[in-house]
C-alpha cells in the first residue's frame, strides 16, 4: 500500500483527493493537512510514501514545507498539486525538491498516474 498524504487548505478539494486516493485499491490516505504547520507535524508522525501538496497554504506555504521536509524526509516523494501556472513559482518548487507537479484542472487519472510517476522517480 503506497501511503498518501494530502494537504490543501480547501476542504473541497481535500474530500475530492480523498475520494480519488481511497478509490485506488494501492493507494491509501494516511492523512490530511490543511495547513503548512499541520502538514510538517503530520509528515514526521505519518511517514507517508507521497506528500501531495498545495503551494498556497495558509501559515507556510508549499515551497517553504517542501524546503523544511525534503533535509529530514528524503524518502517522501512530494507532488505538487495547484491552480499556479507561473514557471517560476512551479520551477521554485522543483528546485526545493518537489518530484512533480501537476495543475489542480488536470483529469483525475492525470493526478494517479503523476503518484504513480514520482514514485518511480520520473
């Protein structure tokens, strides 16, 4: 079981990611933050396989959790999962150590293959 964990200050848009990752027999939900501080306590005691994470947040943004976990939790794979099409803001993350991205009006079997993806290191 490839353990998933979800952070996204909408909670819409956690219960959509909820029900995509629930639906996926390999794939389960081991947590969900809706905020950056929440997001980093939750990696620590939840270890999960894959952090797919908004980068706007409140308190900390993505780019600042990615640059806080990816010293201490080099085997979590992080996918980004957001509204942003600036390449800056989408290279930024890369560099801080994002595996991936992917933009939030992407299909639904679009967000399971890039899981799948960066877990595979592409």
């Amino acid at each position: 079981m490839i353990k998933v964990l979800i952070a996204d200050d909408h909670a819409i848009v956690r219960a959509g990611l909820r029900a995509l990752i629930n639906s996926e027999s390999v794939l389960g939900l081991v947590g969900e933050a809706s905020g950056g501080y929440e997001t980093l306590d939750l990696v620590e005691k939840l270890r999960p396989d894959v952090l797919v994470l908004d980068l706007s947040m409140p308190d900390l943004d993505g780019i600042a959790v990615i640059q806080e976990i990816r010293p201490k939790f080099r085997d979590v794979r992080i996918l980004i999962l957001t509204i942003h099409e600036d390449e800056a803001l989408l290279r930024a993350a890369l560099k801080a150590g994002a595996g991936g991205y992917i933009l939030k009006h992407a299909a639904e079997a679009d967000l399971i293959s890039a899981i799948h993806a960066i877990l595979r290191g592409e």
